[in-house]
C-alpha cells in the first residue's frame, strides 16, 4: 500500500484519465464516510475500481480470486466492525456470484456496498462478451441500486461520482441497515492510459469536485444519525453558521408541513436576516404568516438576470423539502457551487439533482428552525451587517413594481395576468391545484402572496401531466366528506386537460365542487419559451412540439353534464370568479388566450423585470467584491 498524500497531491487532477479519477472519486468519498474495508476480485472491465484504490490508501483492500467467497468475507468484516464493506468485481456472471451473500446481508442488515463494472449500453444485448443484464441484478434484496453514469472529466460526472459514495454509506448504514448496489459502466481506456484531453480538463475542476469537501478530510455530504430530536450539537452548528454566514438564503420546495411551518420560517427568515424563495407547493405563499416575512415571489425572475445572479454570490443555501418549479434558483445555486449547500428534508429524498449538498439533514423542519431560532434569540442575535438582505427586498420591490405596472396597462387575457387575477379572486378557504407546465410556473412567477388560507397542491413528483383532472376531483371530493366548506380550483392547460379528459366522468357521477379553470391556447405553450423554439420549421416545431388541436372543450362539458363558460377576455374571466365560493357542483371555465400573444408578453415581463431591477441595483445596492 501507498502512503498517504497531502490535500493538494490528493486532487483528482492528477488522475491520468476520466475513468480513474471518478473510481477515485467514488472510493474517497466511501472511505471519508468512515468505510475501512475493500475487498477486491479481479478483473478487466473492474480494472479502473482497482487501480484507483492505489490512490485511496485510507481503504484497506483484501484481494479473492472466487466473486462468492470474497461477498461472504466483506459480510464478516462489516458483521464485525459495524461498518459498511466494499466489494467490486468485473462485469457478467462475476456479479452474479455477490448474490447469495448480498440475500444475507438484506436479512441479517448488514451493511455492503457491491460495485459491479459494466459493459457501457452500446455493448449490452449486442453479443459482446462477459456482458449480462446487471440493472437490478440483486432484484429486492438491495436497500438502494443506482446506475452511475459513464465516466466523463468534468464537474458534473465527478460530482456525481462523490455524491453516489456518500449516499451509498449513508444507505448502507442508515436506521436499516443492508446491502446497496452501484453499477458503473465504463468505456476504454480501463488501464491508467494518459489521456491528455481528459487531464486537460481534471485541471480545470471546481476545488470541491477535484479534492471534495475541506480538502482532504471532510466527507462530501455530511448527515448525523436519524433521531426523534434535533440534537444540541446541530443546533449550535448552525447558530455558528448563521452568525458568521451574512450571505443565506432560503430554498422551500414542496411541503406537507402544516401552519406551524410557515410560522417557523417566518421566524427564522426574520431573525437571520435570511430571505425566503418560496415554490407555489411549499405553502408559504399564502395564510397571515405573508405578511411579516421577507419571502421573494419573484426570486426565480430575479435570478435570470445574469448581472444580479452573479454578484449575489450566497455564503449558503439551505434548501427545504422537494426541488423548486423554477430553474433559475438550481441554475444560481450551480454558479456558486462551492458555497454551503444544507438540505433539510425529514424523507431523506435526497433532492439534489446537481449533486451540491454538503449537509443532510433529516429532521422534521418546523422543529428544527423553532428550536435554531430560540437559540439566536436567547444568544441575543441581532444582525448588523444588512446590505445582502436589503438588496434582495429592494430587488423584490423593483420587480413587484414593474410587473404591476405592466398588468396595469394590459387588459388582455393572456397567461401570466391569468395567475395574477386567478390568486386576487379566490375565497378565503380554497384549495388551487395547479397543472404541471406553465399553470404552476406562471403562479410562481407572476401571483402575489396572499394572506387568505389557501392550500396548493401539484402532481410534482414526477412533474407529469397525467391524471390532473382526476387528482382535483379527489381534493375536491375529500373537501366534501368531510364538509369542510373549501372550494377546490383547478388551473390547467388545453394539453393536460385532454390527456384527462375522460377523468370527468368521476365528475358526472359524484359531483364535488370543483371549478376547472382550462387554459386553451391551442396546444402546449411551454415549448414556445424552450430552446427548441428557435428552430421553427427546421424541427417542425408547430407540429412536432405545440401541438395544435383546434378543439373546444364546450362539448366535453356537455357529455359529462358539467356547467360550462366560454370567457375571451380579462374582464370577463374576473366576472366568472365572482361566485367562486358558492359554487356546487363541477364547473369548466375555458379560457380562450392567444398563445403567441401570450408568450411575447411573459418575455416582454421578464426582460423589463431584469432590466430594471439590474439597471437601479448596480447603481444603489449591489454588494461589492
């Protein structure tokens, strides 16, 4: 075994290709998350895993020529040590011989992690040799399986590579205990032939992506044992990190808390000086709590400006629940890559696309931000450094500005003035269902808060356009088991309306009060605001992508024997919302909007909002290097 280096000789840029330094990557990041043992089978298409743990000496290897015999030795090492073993072997029936071993260790819990070398997808099922179907060899006998993605030289794939380590062991080891399975495909070269091209942009890593968090020492995602309560040591963690961090904000995704969590937030924002951009389904946009905290509706407009995102580089992120609607947050938060990344989420869903989080945290978040905030509080925490929280409200105020100016002057009905007039109109206690695509992003854009009690749902987990109709219906019939007294909207497009259509029927039959709010712009808007767009004819863009129907949905309405009004103007749609709250019954309100005309206005918004809030905080409030 190699000695151990120091933190700038241990950089992935010294790999001498793409294969290598992700296997190193991978096997760091494992043994920085506290795994000692790696047991090692040899093989071609595994040769990357094994020369790379030369440039892991933390792991201490224990080499087996028979695949079934080393699975039963990594089960007693980690019997015996508590902890997490590694096992990797080369691709075709190599893996298969893990399984009797990996079927112990799901029933005894105990904790593996078995790295199987693949073939790439170009060789399977093409009759290349010691190639065999590896995805979910192990079937359910596994506590997590992930396929990595093929090994590339840049930040994004060895994030990933570190981000799939740490996971691994906190699965392997978590409150139940088993086995995890990596699959990791890998194309040629499998020896530690230089690539220059490959060495040419290791050099050219983030710090955190080529030497992983704090160097050489600190895990890349850092998480503490599951527990009923916030532990003492968390809590004064991150007193010190608000203390020290002037520069934090809050992400709040989707969120099942109830009323006690808005409150929570408000508080914590409030005390920390910390702005809040909060998604339409994290329900901190409406209820009393808007009224007293700094939330930014128009945060995801803001950071679309190049300028603004820029220069309000965040010391940290703390990210709360599901990932948001909008992009430009995600986007940002990619910009800064190196700044902390604290995401807090009881389900442990693990949302992190880009693979940023340094800190998980799985506790119940109103518990968490109560008891953080009387910390601050008995400490006596008052923030004296403001300029990062004013800019952003000044920012707020600017947009907000703007974009009421603009529905001043437009008394068209197009998208966004839809939302904004939609969220003014609702009763005190309603229930919106928002449509995936551009219903629930023109919200998220364009709505004001709001301090009536409204409840947001969405089908956001897979951010689908599937069975929305039948999904409101259910809101909507629940409300009236129980006789609540909510009125139940639903806000969706011409698309996902049809691809429900025959949802209605549960209308017909039980008849809860739902009022079906359908935005006919004659096919799918959203592609309009997408790159492709700019390719028309080229792609066939009309055809291919917004899909025109030409359909009225004034018949649909009548085979079901639902109410149903046509509305082609503003003031006629505010007319419809008049009697909101004493509707029974299903209704169908259709929305006729000129799409193009739609989409030129949402851009025209956009571009005035970035504008001017980027032309007046350069000048008065932008933070300076």
């Amino acid at each position: 075994m190699i000695s151990a280096k120091s933190p700038v000789e241990r950089s992935l840029s010294t790999a001498p290709n793409g294969n290598i330094a992700f296997c190193e990557a991978l096997l760091t990041e494992i043994a920085r998350a506290g795994v000692d043992h790696l047991c090692i089978c040899p093989g071609s298409r595994s040769a990357p895993l094994a020369i790379a743990s030369l440039r892991v000496p933390e792991l201490r290897p224990w080499v087996h020529l028979d695949e079934r015999a080393a699975a039963f030795f990594a089960l007693g090492l980690a019997k015996n040590s508590g902890k997490a073993t590694v096992l990797f072997c080369t691709s075709g029936t190599a893996a298969a011989n893990f399984y009797p071993a990996v079927i112990e260790a799901w029933y005894s819990q105990v904790p593996l992690i078995v790295l199987t070398a693949d073939r790439p997808a170009e060789l399977r099922e093409w009759g290349a040799g010691q190639t065999i179907q590896q995805i979910h060899l192990f079937g359910n006998h596994i506590r997590w399986f992930a396929e990595a993605p093929l090994p590339e030289a840049n930040d994004a794939i060895l994030r990933t590579a570190r981000s799939l380590g740490s996971r691994a062991v906190i699965i392997a080891q978590g409150k139940i205990k088993g086995p995890v399975h990596l699959n990791l495909p890998f194309r040629e070269p499998l020896t530690p032939e230089l690539s220059e091209k490959d060495r040419d942009n290791l050099q050219k890593l983030s710090l955190s992506t080529s030497q992983g968090r704090g160097g050489n020492a600190a895990a890349y995602i850092r998480t503490f044992p599951p527990c009923e309560e916030v532990p003492e040591q968390v809590i004064q963690e991150l007193c010190q990190l608000v203390k020290t961090q002037t520069r934090g904000i809050l992400l709040c995704g989707e969120q099942n808390s109830g009323n006690d969590f808005c409150e929570q937030v408000a508080c914590f924002s409030n005390i920390a000086c910390w702005p809040v951009i909060a998604d339409p389904v994290s329900q901190l946009r409406f209820g009393p709590h808007t009224e007293k905290t700094p939330f930014l509706i128009t945060g995801d407009l803001l950071l679309r400006g190049p300028g603004f995102g820029k220069r309000m580089a965040p010391d940290c992120i703390l990210h709360i629940g599901a990932t948001l609607t909008g992009k430009s947050a995600r986007t940002w938060a990619l910009e800064h890559s190196e700044c902390r990344h604290i995401l807090l989420d009881e389900q442990q869903r693990w949302n992190d696309p880009d693979h940023l989080v340094s800190d998980l945290l799985s506790y119940d978040p109103t518990q968490l931000l109560r008891q953080l905030s009387e910390a601050l509080e008995k400490d006596n925490f008052l923030r004296k450094e403001r300029l990062w929280f004013d800019t952003w409200m000044r920012a707020e105020q600017i947009a907000k500005r703007t974009l009421n100016k603009e529905f001043e002057q437009n008394s068209r009905l197009l998208e966004p003035t839809i939302g904004e007039c939609l969220v003014a109109c609702l009763p005190e206690k309603s229930d919106l269902f928002l449509a995936s695509s551009m219903p629930i992003r023109d919200i998220d854009s364009f709505a004001p808060l709001s301090t009536k009690s409204v409840r947001v749902f969405s089908n956001r987990g897979t951010n689908g356009i599937d069975g929305v109709i039948s999904s409101a219906l259910g809101v909507a019939a629940d409300n009236g088991f129980r006789k609540n007294r909510r009125q139940t909207v639903l806000l969706t497009g011409d698309l996902t309306f049809l691809h429900d259509i025959g949802g209605l029927l549960a209308a017909r039959r039980n008849q809860p009060a739902l009022t079906i709010i359908v935005i006919n712009n004659d096919g799918g808007g959203i592609f309009s605001l997408l790159p492709v767009s700019q390719y028309g004819r080229e792609v066939n863009f009309e055809s291919f992508f917004t899909t025109p129907h030409g359909l009225s949905f004034h018949s649909a309405a009548e085979l079901y024997g639902l109410h149903y009004q046509r509305v082609d103007s503003l003031a006629s749609f505010k007319s419809s919302l008049q009697g909101i709250s004493h509707n029974s019954g299903t209704k169908v309100i259709e929305l006729y909007v000129d799409r193009r005309e739609s989409v030129a206005f949402q851009k025209k918004l956009i571009s005035y909002v970035i504008r001017n809030v980027e032309a007046s905080c350069m000048q008065e409030f932008f933070l300076h290097d």
